[in-house]
C-alpha cells in the first residue's frame, strides 16, 4: 500500500489495483520523468534571476569582475538615513499593530464572542482596499488638514503626522496594510491554545491580570507573534507605493531613485535585500519551538497577496 | 455574559465576572477606532471624492458621475483592460505551474525536496516589489546578462512590455499559487485514491470524480489570489515599465503624482474605486472559497 500511495499522479493506463512489484515499479518511471522536467524548468525560471543579478552586479563586460557595486552601498548618499528610516518605521508599526489586534483579538476569545465577526471584518477589509487606492484615499484626507481645518487644532496634527523625519502618516498606513496578516498569524496562534482555561487557571491560582498577559499567553503566542512581526517588517521595508505617492523617501522609493544613476548598486541591494529577507525567514521558522520550518514557511505567505508589491 | 468555564469561587468569581464583561469588551475598542479612523476616514474620503465634484467658480460641491463615468473611458478605461488582462494572463499561468510543481514537490519522497521547496516559496512569494524588478532588468533588461549571453533581443524580447511584465509577475505569482495549493494537495488522502482503485475507477475516474471536485475550491481560491495580487501589484510596474504599458495601478499613481489638469485627482478616486469594486469582487470570491476548502485540509 505504502508503494501505491506515492504514485498519486500515475496515468491512468497504468493504474490497475494489483500492487505488483513490476507495476509498482513501471508506474512510478513516468512520473519521476515530468515531476524532472517539471522541477528542473522551475530551478531554472528561479535561480536564473538570482544567479543572472548576482553577476551583473559583479562583473563589468570588458573590465572584469569586480565587488564596487557591494563596498560602495554603505557609502552612498541616502542609504543609511532611508534604511534607518524604513527600519524605523518597521519598528512603530510593529509596536502599533501588535498593541492593537492583541488585546483585541485575546478580548474577542475571553468575554466578548460577539464581537469576534467585527474585529474579523475589520481584520481583513483592507485586503479589499489596494494600497494605490488606499493612499488616493490618504491624500484626500491630508489635502483636508491646510484646506479645512487650518484654523483648528486638529491642524497640528495634521502637521505632525507628516513630519518629514518621522512620517507618523506612513505607520498609520503600513498598520492598516498589516492587519490582515497580523490576525491570520495571530487568530491561528490563539485557535492553538485554549485561552479561557489558561486564563481561568491562573487566575485561580492568584496571577494577576497583567501577569496572565505577559507570562501565560504571549509566551504562548510566541511563534504567531514572530510571524506577524516578521510579515510587517518585510511588508514595511518593501512598500513603495504609499512612501512613494505621500513624498517620503524610505528604503524602497531610494532604491528605485539611485536606479538611475547607479544600475549596478541598486542591483546589489537588491540581492542583499532578499538575502535579508531569507535569513530572517529562517529565523522565524527557528523561533518557535517545535514549529517545523515547512510549517511556518507556508504560513508566512498563506495569507492572501502577502507579497511585497502592493 | 458567556464566559466558558464558570468560576469556583462564590461571590468573589461572581463580580469578576460582571467585571470582565465591559473590560474584555474594552479591549476591541483601540483597534476598532483606529481602523475607523486610519482606514474607514481615506475609504470614505474616496468613495465621496469619486462621487462629487467642486465647481472651480463657485466652490460649491455637488454629486455627479462625471468622475466614474470618465475613468471608464479612453485611456482609463485601456488602462482597467490592461490590468485585467495581464492578471488573468498572470493568474492563469502561475496557478498551472504551482499546481504542477506543487505536484512534484508533493509526490516526491524526499522530504528535503519539499522543505526547500515550501521555504522558497515563502521567500519568493514575498519577493515582489522593486527589488524583483531590478533582478529582472539585471537578467533581462537592455544590458542584462541573459539578454546579452543568449542575444535575446534580436528574438524580439523586451522586457518593458506586456510580455515581460507577465514573466515578472509570474516570480512571485507562481510560488504563492505553490503555497496555497500544497496543504490542498496533501488534503487528498492517498486512501481515498486507493478506495477509488479497489472499486475499480481509473485514474482519470478519480481525478474527475474525487481528485478536482475537492480541489476545486483551493484551485479556484488561488487563481482568484493569484489575480488580485497582479491586479493591485504597482511597485514592480513602476521600477520596471514607468508608464509603456497601461496599467491602472500606473494611470492612478500618474494622475495622483502628476502636476496634471484639474480635477485629474477626482479620476484617480474614482478609478480607485474601479479598483476597489474589482478587489472586493475577488475577495468575495476567494475568502468563502478558502473556508470551503479549509475543510478537507488538517
């Protein structure tokens, strides 16, 4: 039986139900032919970018290989103040979409069931929403601040939110973004555990709230938190759009300006930035204990377009 | 108030539990006021925005399906098209290879195989955005080194069209349609082929019978995603095309962006509204399709 179940995708001329050895053995040579070409066709689709970028950064037709384009990135003009600026901006976002959807979504499992539908639709709407629209929509709203409300407080505000050292409008943003993927992370970390027994068992054994919170449930939400943590830093740190629409200039919207000067640098950071962004994955799948690396592999991107290009 | 497990102790669990009540409840509100005023305010801003417009003399505002009516015409209209149909171009493609290298990830024994597989997946997938089109001008592009090593451009090839677009795309298209459909794929249990087998049925019986009808619903939900990440997809086609391919991410960012005509931004809003009418049709489709499907897979 154990042969037969891995020739799943025998054709069907040769799939007849007596598990002979030679059956056995003559159905599963054709597979293993496609299932080859299959799998080599994909190598080749998606190495060669990798491998073809690698080179072009490295190698100059006619003056030979050399590593400039990698030794010059820390130097150049605007890197570390747009890295540090993306990084930064990862960091609030992170803060801020945690601080949010985790009190929300443990509430919704503990003593409120009938807001769990709401706080899910909420969750997810913006997915509804593409960023392009998203940011139309931002822009409207800001134009209100000098047109509107010049004579208000809320002008302030509306200043500061758009302060050019730390665009407070672009968390904000990148929070919304975030959401669903941070619920799918979290939602599927809390299904994992029984909240209202952990809770109930430390309370009755005298904890308080605050630690119930931080020493019995996160500890157990470990893993969903790295992986929402994780999700919005790469979303942070690759978004263009809105950064690139509202005016600001973090990691991604400088890639593509020093594009036009230097091709080869761009290129490179690039290929560091998915090497980054592999590594971190790695990492992730190594924060939680017991949590195959497939597993958390699959659940990074499982949520819906939870790709960069938005 | 339905807390799950009741409390033991009298009286003292008795106000705690009328305690908890408004407090849990509490809880939900920071969340539902920020997306209320960080998401619902700009989404309403351009639901208004798009169905309004101010008269330049008299700054009175009134409603009109001028705007709606105007990104639904000429070059705005194109522009839907184009995106359209470069998404289901894209989607149709990326869900067939996922599927196929799903497949042979899947029926492969070596566990390394999918391990790597699902991993790369996860980063690819998430590999969209500026830095994937710079790879791609490194590989393909006018001075590319695949371009200049295999002479593509005398075959035509161009990278910042229709068709290079699509095979960029497909980058991250292809390994999100692998991870959506792999836990599918390990969903059908090697039994249910075998009890189909010792009833007789061929292998083409079972896949029409059983194999598709409970794929259906992940393939489906994962076209449909496939679409809407093309569809909204802006960064890639900005690093990559800037404006030769009509894209309505690109009219929209043009109109925003651009020191164009007056009342251009009312366009944008109303395209984005275009946009958002087709997103939430592919949501509608794809989140019941998911809770569907979720109930063959562990």
């Amino acid at each position: 039986m154990a042969a037969l179940t891995t020739t799943a995708q025998a054709p069907p001329a040769e799939t007849r139900p007596a598990p002979e050895k030679a059956g056995v053995r003559r159905r599963r040579r054709r597979p293993r032919v496609w299932r080859g070409l299959v799998l080599g066709l994909a190598g080749l689709y998606f190495l060669v970018p990798l491998l073809a970028s690698v080179v072009f950064t490295v190698h100059t037709p006619g003056r030979g290989v050399s590593f400039e384009a990698y030794t010059g990135i820390l130097g150049a003009e605007g890197f570390t103040d747009s890295l540090l600026l993306s990084l930064g901006l990862a960091a609030a976002t992170i803060a801020l979409v945690l601080l949010l959807a985790v009190p929300a979504l443990v509430a919704v499992r503990l003593g409120a069931p009938r807001l769990r539908p709401v706080v899910e639709v909420v969750c997810m709407l913006p997915l509804v929403v593409p960023p392009i629209a998203l940011v139309t929509g931002i822009t409207t709203v800001l134009r209100w601040g000098p047109e509107h409300l010049s004579r208000t407080p809320l002008y302030r505000t509306f200043m500061a939110v758009q302060d050019e050292n730390f665009p407070l409008v672009l968390v904000l943003a990148y929070t919304v973004l975030a959401l669903p993927f941070v619920y799918r992370s979290l939602d599927a970390g809390l299904r994992a555990i029984d909240v209202p027994t952990l809770v109930e068992a430390a309370r009755n054994c005298g904890a308080s709230w605050a630690y119930v919170i931080l020493r019995v449930i996160l500890p157990n939400l470990r893993t969903a938190l790295a992986g929402a943590a994780f999700l919005t830093l790469a979303l942070v740190l690759g978004e263009f759009t809105i950064a690139a629409l509202l005016g600001y200039q973090p990691f991604a919207v400088w890639i593509v300006t020093v594009s036009g000067a230097q091709a080869r640098m761009s290129v490179a950071v690039s290929v560091l930035s998915l090497l980054i962004t592999w590594a971190l994955l790695l990492l992730l799948s190594r924060a939680g204990n017991g949590t195959r690396p497939a597993k958390s592999a699959a659940t990074l991107a499982a949520a819906p377009s939870s790709n960069k290009d938005q | 108030m339905p807390v799950p497990s009741p409390s033991p102790t009298g009286p003292a669990g008795g106000t705690r539990r009328r305690r908890r009540g408004p407090r849990t409840w509490l809880a939900t509100l920071p969340l539902l006021v920020f997306t209320g005023l960080c998401f619902g305010l700009p989404v309403a801003a351009l639901l208004y925005g798009a169905v309004t417009g101010t008269d330049p003399a008299t700054g009175a505002t009134r409603m009109t399906g001028e705007h709606l009516q105007r990104s639904l015409q000429g070059p705005y209209l194109g522009s839907l098209v184009g995106s359209v149909q470069l998404s289901a171009l894209t989607a149709v493609i990326g869900s067939v290879a996922g599927v196929l290298i799903a497949q042979a990830v899947v029926t492969s024994r070596r566990t390394w195989l999918r391990s790597a597989a699902l991993t790369a997946s996860g980063v690819l997938a998430n590999f969209g955005g500026v830095p994937l089109a710079f790879a791609f001008i490194a590989t393909a592009g006018i001075s590319g080194v695949v371009t200049r090593l295999a002479d593509l451009e005398s075959l035509g090839w161009n990278l910042y069209s229709f068709t290079g677009l699509a095979v960029v795309y497909l980058y991250f298209l292809t390994p999100l349609m692998v991870l959506v459909i792999i836990p599918a794929l390990d969903g059908l249990r090697p039994q249910w082929r075998e009890a189909a087998q010792n009833t007789g049925a061929t292998g083409w019986q079972f896949w029409r019978l059983v194999g598709l009808p409970v794929l259906a619903p992940s393939l489906l939900g994962g076209f449909v995603l496939l679409f809407g990440s093309a569809f909204a997809a802006h960064a890639t086609a900005a690093a990559l095309v800037g404006g030769s391919v009509p894209l309505v991410t690109l009219k929209i960012a043009d109109a925003l962006s651009g020191n164009v005509l007056v009342g251009q931004e009312n366009v944008a809003l109303a395209l984005s509204l275009d946009m958002i009418v087709i997103a939430g049709l592919v949501m509608a489709v794809y989140l019941p399709l998911q809770r569907r499907s979720a109930r063959w897979l562990r």
